[in-house]
C-alpha cells in the first residue's frame, strides 16, 4: 500500500448471523463505527437484504456514509423457508455449510476486500454465533473482536457447561425451581427452569445444539476481545469475572440509545434503524394517541417466537379479562397451525373491539416510549428488554427459547422492575400478572424501571461507562491501522518482507507521507515490539525489540 493508501481510514468487516434479532444491533454497530469515519463492509444474507431494504431506511441511512457498503451472499435456503419458531435454527447449519465457503471465497478473491478507495480489512467484528470466525482470523491473520447480542450472564452460564453437567444440573430435568449452584454469582437466584433452554435437553439434536453452542461461546477467549450490547451498572459483576476469561471486553450499550446520543453529539440526521423484516404498521401510534396515560399493556413476543393456538387462545382470554387496554403484535407466521383460526369466542371478540388493537408489526421503540404504555408483555429476548429498560416500562414476561428464559429472571428477581411468568400461559395466570403490573403493583415496578432507565441513559452518554468503553473500542482499531502501517515501515525501511505480525503495548501515531530509508524511525516512544517474522524456527520466530528514540 502506497502513502496514499496508508492515509485511508479503518476497515471493519462485520457479519452478523442473518436473523432480525441480531441484524438490528449489528447494524447500529456499524453506524456508529460510521459516526468515527471507518469504513465498513456489512456482510449479510441476500434474503435478509431484501427485507431490509423493504421495509427500513437502511438505504437512506447510509447514504450518509460513503464508506459504509453491504455484501451479499445466499445464507442457502430458499426465500420461503421458515425463519421464526424451532425451525429458525435450519438457519444455523445452512450458514455453516453454504454462506461461510462463499463468504471465504470472496475474501481470498478480492484481497480481504481492497480497492483505491479502501484498505484491506483492518478488523473482524463477527457474531458471537459464527463458529468459524476465530480459524479464519488467525489463518488471515485479521485481529477479530466477537460481538455478542445476548447478556453476558447467558455467556457466563454457558462458560461453566461442563461444571453443570458435572453436577448433573444438565440436561435439566427433575425439580425446575431447584437453585442452580455451577455458575459463580447466580446461585442464590438462577432456577434450573431459568437455564437458558437449549440446557433442557431433549433428544439427540438438542444436545448437538447445546455442546455446539458451548463450543462456540468458549472461543471468545481466543480472539482479540469482545464487544456486548449491555452496561456495567447492570451487569457489572459479570463483567468483572469475565475480565479474567476475556483480554478486552467493551460493553457499548445500550447500542440503540447509544446512537441516539452520539447522532445528538454531531449534529447529524439520520434514522435509527430497526432491522425490520416486517412492514410496520404505524396505525397503532393513531390508537395510541387516544389512550391515558400508562394505561395500555403491549403485548409483543418478538421475531422468531411461535405460539400455539391453545397458547394463543389463554393469552387472548387473559389479557381480556384482565379489563386492562392492550396493543398487540401478532405477526402473520406467529402461531403454529391455522386450523380453527376463525373459531374465536364471541366475548373476547367484543373485548378485543373494546380495550384492544392488534397489528402484524409496529414501531417497537416508538410504542415502547409512548406515554399511553405503562407494560409490556414481551418474550425476553434481548433487544426488546433493553428498549424497554431504556423506556422505564415494567416487564411481564413470557420466554420462549435461547437467552430469554435466563432474562426474565434478572428482569424479575435482580432489577425488580417485571414479573416472570416462563413455563405457564394458562389465562388466569395471565391476567393476574397484567393487573399485578397494570394496577396491584405498577408503583413498584414503574419506579425500579425508571431507575433502571436512568442508569441505561446515563451510560451511554458523554463520560459515561459504555460512551468511555465505545470510545476505547474506537482507539484500539485504530491502533491497530497503525500497527498494519508499520509492519509496512519495517518492510520497506529494512526491504524485507518476511514481518507477518506484530504487538506493542504503545504504538504512537505513525502518520508521516513516506517511511524513512533505514531503521531510525521518526517516533518519540516505542516500546516492547514483539515482531513474528515467517519461515524461521518457533524457537526463533518471535522477537522482542525496545526502542526509546526521540525526533
């Protein structure tokens, strides 16, 4: 790479597993890596880009930011395979065995995606999912940094699989409320029903899943660091024993809201993208409009989640009878089965057409901070429980797989701002817990949610934990352009071409138009360079040189 070259910005690769719950993060990541002027190659499924595209401003979005660009591939599964209930997870070996070979082709035919106008890859940033990704790096020889889109106390379970299954915690079976004992900080509270699902067993290709998955979360400490979309006020103990598994760890979050400020900071104008796959209908925000205040419980269980008819029918019953007002998403692929669709009681009808409105999507965030809203009936999944503590709405909730049934319980019995209802939709439970936090207890709950919201607010801005770890993510990929930049230097300088990597714990800025004919290297400090040179013995490979030269 030439002088021009050398002045380029950053190049971050980021590919996230092509499922809306992860995009919407993913893509806020990339924004803001946007907002400091990096250049940015999103990799995604061509069936979750043309989603995108339809119903988001993705394409308006970036517009703003010539050095963003998407990249294509086919994640293998025709436009009309399911992507929500249990059959999400046909997406996992078809990501496997078809998107990463191509991804991997594209990346060797193209030179890790140079161009004039762009360096190689200057850093990995790839889903906390994709097994693949800490091989690649090292044989590419790329710094990766993994990005997780669940809470690390979901990572920190799984990091002790092996002591649970040693003490016969799992599988799960026998008494679901037994108090877990093999995951250091969790067992005055974490149930064996809290566990995250894939824990239950359940046959051959559940235990598959579970050991894959495990596998999967114990790379982390292979790679370079990691980045989660969480706050240390909220997960700060996790954090901490995480410290020692992991070398850099940078909690962002929460990511929506940290955009939001950073957008507010510049000055600039852009829409906060949801990654939607689904049109939303924002005839709800009109009802909303015409509700009092905190008076309505939203009722959403997210993008994959399915529900039978009979599971559909008690929530139906309850939230009706529970007399509270009620916004309800329902998409279109939501309940398994279509028989007996029409066969709805004349009663809850007439309750829906009076307290009710149902919608196939909506503006999830929008609704979320609408005043009108004082709950939210939610499936746990990640995403939707940061909007909500954002927001300071009180959490009832109902779990379906992965992450969510450990959430639910922080959300319950460590933030006290819900109730956890998992395992059990029977319609007198439901309405119970609607009037437990629409009325009996919407005091408590609102006050620990608003606390909660505070502190969400509080990390994200200007000095606050996630803004100081954001901005440290920031310094660290640039300083690896500057180490990219020298092992350029020392090859020119020396004419010698066998440097394949080095690390420094102080790199100073080596921003000059051309390198210096012998190895006098215009910096004021350098310190502790470990350079790996190619094709020498192991014992001989790695050296370590300590240079203290002023101008």
């Amino acid at each position: 790479m030439g002088s021009e070259g050398e002045k380029l910005p950053p190049h971050i690769l980021i590919f996230p597993y092509p499922i809306q719950g992860h995009l919407s993060p993913m893509l806020n990541l990339a924004h803001l890596f946007c907002l400091s002027e990096f250049h940015v190659t999103f990799v995604v499924s061509d069936f979750s880009h043309r989603r995108l595209l339809q119903h988001t401003a993705v394409a308006s979005t970036f517009a703003h930011h010539p050095g963003f660009q998407f990249r294509t591939i086919s994640d293998g599964l025709p436009d009309d395979h399911p992507r929500a209930g249990e059959r999400v997870l046909e997406v996992y070996p078809s990501v496997t065995n078809v998107m990463v070979p191509r991804f991997k082709k594209m990346m060797a035919d193209e030179d890790f995606l140079a161009s004039a106008a762009r360096r190689p890859v200057t850093c990995f940033v790839a889903d906390g999912l994709l097994s693949f990704a800490v091989d690649f790096a090292e044989e590419s020889q790329i710094p990766l940094l993994y990005f997780r889109t669940s809470t690390l106390s979901n990572l920190w379970a799984f990091f002790h699989i092996n002591e649970l299954i040693a003490a016969k915690e799992v599988p799960v079976k026998g008494d679901m409320d037994a108090l877990v004992k093999s995951v250091p900080g969790m067992e005055g509270f974490l149930r064996r029903r809290d566990l995250p699902s894939f824990f239950r067993g359940g046959g051959e290709a559940n235990d598959s899943l579970l050991k894959s998955l495990a596998a999967v979360s114990r790379q982390l400490v292979r790679a370079q660091g990691a980045i989660f979309n969480t706050f240390e006020d909220i997960e700060g103990p996790i954090i901490s024993q995480l410290h020692s598994h992991i070398p850099k760890i940078y909690t962002i979050g929460p990511i929506h809201e940290h955009l939001k400020c950073r957008l507010i900071e510049k000055e600039a104008e852009a829409e906060i993208l949801s990654g939607n796959f689904w049109a939303e209908d924002r005839s709800c925000i009109d009802w909303l409009n015409s509700q009092p205040p905190r008076s309505v419980i939203y009722v959403s269980f997210g993008s994959i989640t399915v529900v039978t008819r009979e599971q559909l029918m008690e929530f139906w019953h309850g939230l009706v009878n529970s007399s509270q007002r009620f916004l309800w998403v329902m998409r279109p692929d939501s309940v398994a089965g279509k028989e007996g669709g029409d066969d709805v009681p004349e009663e809850v009808v007439e309750g829906t057409k009076e307290k009710g409105y149902m919608v196939k999507w909506a503006p999830q965030e929008e609704v979320l901070n609408h005043p009108a809203v004082g709950g939210f009936l939610t499936h746990s999944g990640w995403n939707s429980t940061l909007e909500s503590i954002v927001a300071g709405v009180p959490m009832i909730c109902w779990p379906y797989f992965g992450d969510q049934t450990i959430n639910s319980r922080f959300v319950s019995d460590v933030w006290g701002m819900g109730l956890d209802i998992k395992d059990s939709c029977d319609r007198l439970f439901v309405e119970k817990a609607v009037r437990e936090v629409m009325e009996v207890r919407k005091d408590e709950f609102l006050e620990r949610a608003q606390d909660w919201s505070k502190l969400a607010k509080k990390a994200v801005r200007k000095g606050g934990s996630s803004s100081v770890n954001l901005d440290d993510l920031v310094d660290y990929i640039s300083s690896l352009l500057e180490s990219q930049n020298l092992i350029g230097l020392l090859r020119k300088s020396a004419d010698f071409n066998g440097v394949e990597r080095f690390d420094s714990n102080q790199v100073p800025s080596l921003h000059f138009p051309e390198p210096p004919n012998c190895w006098s290297l215009p910096v004021q400090t350098l310190t502790v360079i470990s350079v790996t040179l190619a094709n020498i013995q192991d014992e001989e490979a790695n050296l370590q040189v300590s240079l203290h030269t002023s101008y």
